[in-house]
C-alpha cells in the first residue's frame, strides 16, 4: 500500500506485507512489513527494508527529487 512513483517515473515504491501473512485487504499492525521497489514498466520487484509494525508504524515514502533516494517515517512500538 501507499504507493509512491520516484519522480523520474521509473521506479514505484511501496509498503507490503509478506506473502500469506494476512488477508486481502487487511492492515494490521505488529507485523512484519517489506518496503519494496518496482519498475514502473513492469518486472520484478525486490525488498528494500524489513521492519516490524505494520499499520500506522511506517509511512510517508518519499522520493528525493534526483530519483535516486527514498526515505521514509517508521515508528518503534513500546514494549
């Protein structure tokens, strides 16, 4: 979710679960959450950063405006 195309136009970054780990659709946090980086033409995409949260624990992807650095919000839980 949250996706952010790099303004270059080539890449799209966005947040997202592991395969199988909750149901379409669903944002629950204290989960482990992938940022991930695609092409924008298609392809492959490939994991950036793991992180432990979830909803509300990592937001606001955010492109450099060269196109060559993503930066991003993420929150630590309490224990």
């Amino acid at each position: 979710w949250f996706p952010h195309v790099s303004p270059d136009g080539a890449w799209v970054a966005y947040i997202a679960y592991g395969k199988d780990d909750v149901a379409p659709g669903d944002h629950p946090a204290n989960k482990h959450v992938e940022l991930r980086l695609v092409p924008a033409a298609g392809g492959d995409s490939r994991t950036i950063a793991q992180l432990f949260g979830g909803q509300g624990t990592i937001n606001v992807n955010s492109w450099a405006p060269d196109s060559r650095t993503l930066a991003f919000v993420s929150y630590r839980l309490k224990p």
